[in-house]
C-alpha cells in the first residue's frame, strides 16, 4: 500500500501556479462584488470553467475521470467571521486523491 508520503502530488508545481493565478485574475474581477452567496456561486462557475479549459488545453495533466470539484461556501470553505472580514476562500479537490488546494483572498 502507497503512503500520502510516497505518493505523486496530484498536481505538479506549474499546474498549481497556473490555477492559482487563474483563480487571482477571477477574483479581482469580484474585488468590489457583496461577499454573498450569488457572488460565491458566480465565482465557482467561473473557477470551473477555468479549470475545464486548462483540462481541455492539456495544461492540467490529470485523467477526466478524476475530475475536480470546487468548493466555496460559508460553512464549506468559510465561517462567518471570514465572510464578515471580506474574506473568499475557495478549495478545489482533484481527483480521488483528497488533494486540494486552498486559496484564499
């Protein structure tokens, strides 16, 4: 059996950067939007597309079947204190792996 210790990150470095400024670049298109719910969802929508293209593009090396999902909610990703700061963050889980990335801004 495979320890998380010996096993390959699901994401290389430059996939990592590349989501991650993917993701930097549709929040400041939010900057000055109300941290709501229809903010939140509007920007979920956004990141998937984002990573649907970088899939498609073959930018993101991962088989479709892993998939990804994108998870940014208060109670999920934020708690009410982080919304009441003007907080928005985000995890996008890939794969079976239990990987994800958090990215907060």
């Amino acid at each position: 059996m495979e320890s998380a210790k010996d096993r390959k990150p699901f994401l290389s470095p430059e996939e990592e950067a590349e989501i991650r400024a993917g993701v930097r670049e549709i929040f400041e298109g939010y900057y000055m939007a109300p941290n709501n719910e229809e903010t939140w969802e509007a920007l979920r929508e956004s990141i998937i597309q984002l990573l649907s293209h970088l899939w498609e593009t073959g930018k993101l090396h991962s088989p479709k079947n892993e998939g990804f999902q994108v998870h940014l909610s208060l109670g999920s990703t934020m708690s009410r204190q982080d919304v009441e700061q003007g907080k928005v963050k985000v995890n996008i889980s890939f794969g079976n792996s239990g990987e994800y990335t958090r990215i907060t801004l």
